[in-house]
C-alpha cells in the first residue's frame, strides 16, 4: 500500500534524532 510509505516516514522523522543517520541508510538500502 502507498500510505504505509507516509506512515513509515512520519515515524522516521520522529525518530531521525534517536536514529542514527547509518540505521537510516541501511533502511533505505
């Protein structure tokens, strides 16, 4: 489903701070 893109997203932005930019890249990898 596409809104589960935005759902996920909204909740990396909220945890950008905590996460760390690697977690973010392995994510996106």
């Amino acid at each position: 489903m596409v809104w589960t893109r935005r759902v996920r997203g909204a909740a990396r932005r909220m945890f950008s701070s905590s996460i760390s930019a690697e977690e973010l890249l392995m994510s996106l990898c």
